[in-house]
C-alpha cells in the first residue's frame, strides 16, 4: 500500500534485518498508491526531510478535514519504512555522541565481565534492535546471559507478544519490565540467581565456600538500568534521572546475601554508522541532547507517526490543531512553533518529542521483530 520514496536506495543485506515484519490494519488514517503519477497528473508530491529529491506519490480520499481515508485496510511495510527513514536522515547533521567517560568504562566493563556470572543487558522496548551495542555479543561470549526489555508500558500486549516469540526462537532469555513501578523487577532478580545457581556448587567441589552471584547490569544510555536496581533494592541506591548520561561510573551494590550486581554507564559505539538507529535512539531519548538537532528529530518522528496507523495524521491533528500539509514534518514543527510558541521551533519540537516520550500518543513501538 505505501509508495517507495524516489528516488530510493536499493538497502543493503545488513540493513534487510530491521523492520521486515508486515502488519495490516483496519479503519487506518493514510493510504499511498504504489503507482507512479502520470504526465497529467495534478497531485502534488508530498516533501519529506532530508535529501534533496525526496518525494512520495500519494493517492488520496479525502474527508471533510482533509484527512486521507482508507474503506477496508492498510499495510504498512516496515522494511521500507526503515529505507525512508535512511533517505530522510541522509541530509541531516549525523547522530553522534561519545562522551569521554564512555571510553574509560569500556575498558574497566572488558574487565568486569570477567568477574561477572550473568550478564543482564537492558534495551529500550520501543526500539530493541537499535539499543543493543554492536559489540555486545564479542563482550559476552559464552557468558550467560538475560535481556530486559525496559519500559513495557509504553508498547502494545501485541508488540510484546511478538517480541518474546521472536527472542524465544533465539533461545534468549527475556523478561519485561517497568522501572519506574517496578514490574518485573523481583522476577528478574530470580531468575539471575537461578542462571548462576551452578556457582556455589562448582565452589563446593573445589572445597570453596559459597560466594553470592555476581550479575552486571549493562545497555545503552537512559534505558532503565540503575532504575531497575533500586526498584530490586527497593531504595534509591543508584542515581538515576530520565536523561543519559547520569550513571559515570561503575558501581558494585548488594542484594541481600546472594546477589551482588553492577551497575555500569551507559555504553554506546563510538560511532553510530546507523543512522536510521540513531535518530530512533533520539527520538526516545536513549542518546544525549547534543548529538542531535531537535527540529530534525521531531520532524523525523512526525513523519514516521504519519505512517503508522496506530497514530495517522488525524491523532496529529487532535492533539496540535495542524494539519501535516505535504507529509513535511519540518513544516509541522515549524507551523506548532508559530501557532503556541511565539514561533519558536525548537520549543515545538521539544513538545512532541515529550508527548511521544510520555506515551500521549498511545503504545507505540519504533520497531517490529525481524521475520
């Protein structure tokens, strides 16, 4: 149902593994031909951000606001809307943040892991594929290991379903969690305990005394680790705010008398080559504030709500009173800024950026498992 973006790349095999899955859904909000315009033709071509011949062909039905209509049911292809985002991204300022103290963790976490009998990698549930650092699986090797997927709240009981099958298939082990409430955090702390259970009784053979299980807390900036171990200690040990960048340095705490856990900043490659990713990471606010320019980032998230039906171009309507004329998130941000901000853009897309962050738009995943 949705047009290709022309001119468009061909993605590459690596690329091919995010956003393969198909979804069809009912009584959406937006419907795009796949069907070239014709030489005749009067349809205006819909202007997106980032690259300088950026277009969509769109055929539409309109109602009395001028929202697109579709009678029976849409798909949106998630492949191509991972090789749009690219296209958008191409022109814009690159995505990048690597704070010195990311650095000097790197080296001492290579040291930790050695100590550690679990390892516990957090990610963010809106965006799993893109919050797992590309080196993760060389650190861990043979290592044991749980993943979390932070913040559950903010995605569909669908998209969590689909999500344990796909990591079930792996032979991973995954558990959802909520942070801020604490929902699975008690489930989590069991099951590290029963992946290193077979520690204290290799210590036995070798006439050891029993020693409590080493677990690491690790993952991207701001997904939810230190979150997580307070809500396991049920106190506020570890410091934690909804920025990156506030854990700097690693820190050994105790949970009772059989778990001792680490909690580490947050990890990032030194340089993001994905860039789809990376203005994900920002969208959700798993990277610093300085690696981005917000306008471009909101406009991005516009434009990508847009094609979701969970949200359309109508949910943007009801909640700011602007059309999104000609599919142009920039303008979007742009018109918002005149219209409650005095004109200030950057204040527009700070506002919708927080609306997405604190789930006004309803249960939204950024991304679908692989098929």
């Amino acid at each position: 149902m949705f047009a290709q973006l022309s001119p468009s790349p061909s993605p590459s095999p690596a690329n091919l593994t995010y956003f393969v899955h198909r979804r069809t859904f009912r009584n959406s909000t937006l419907a795009v031909s796949a069907s070239p315009p014709t030489a005749n033709s009067s349809r205006p071509p819909i202007q997106i951000i980032g690259g300088k011949d950026s277009t969509l062909d769109v055929t539409r039905k309109n109602d009395s606001k001028g929202f697109t209509l579709e009678a029976n049911e849409e798909e949106i292809d998630w492949m191509n809307l991972e090789s749009d985002i690219r296209l958008w991204t191409r022109a814009l300022r690159p995505v990048q943040w690597y704070p010195g103290h990311i650095m000097k963790t790197e080296k001492e976490l290579r040291e930790q892991l050695k100590l550690m009998d679990v390892v516990i990698e957090v990610r963010d549930a809106r965006i799993p594929l893109s919050t797992t650092h590309p080196k993760m699986d060389a650190w861990l090797g043979n290592r044991k290991r749980i993943l979390v997927l932070n913040r559950e709240d903010m995605i569909s009981t669908e998209d969590r379903n689909d999500w344990a099958r796909y990591f079930a298939k792996q032979g991973i082990k995954v558990i959802f969690t909520n942070g801020k409430l604490g929902m699975g955090a008690m489930k989590l702390g069991r099951l590290a305990k029963s992946l290193a259970g077979d520690v204290n009784g290799k210590r036995r053979e070798k006439g050891l005394l029993p020693r409590p299980v080493r677990a690491g807390i690790i993952g991207y900036p701001n997904v939810g680790k230190s979150s997580l171990i307070n809500r396991l200690l049920k106190r506020k040990i570890c410091a934690a705010a909804p920025r990156p960048g506030v854990t700097r340095e690693m820190k050994w705490v105790k949970l009772g008398d059989g778990l001792d856990l680490l909690d580490s900043p947050g990890m990032l490659p030194m340089r993001i080559d994905d860039q789809a990713a990376a203005i994900k990471l920002a969208i959700c606010d798993d990277i610093g504030e300085k690696a981005y320019d917000f306008i471009d980032v909101a406009g991005i998230l516009v434009q990508m709500l847009a094609r979701i039906p969970e949200v359309g171009s109508r949910a943007l309507y009801n909640r700011y009173k602007i059309q999104l004329e000609g599919g142009c998130g920039k303008k979007f941000v742009k018109t918002l800024g005149l219209d409650l901000f005095g004109g200030d853009s950057h204040q527009a897309a700070f506002r919708i950026l927080s609306d997405f962050r604190k789930g006004k738009f309803g249960y939204i995943s950024l991304e679908r498992p692989p098929l």
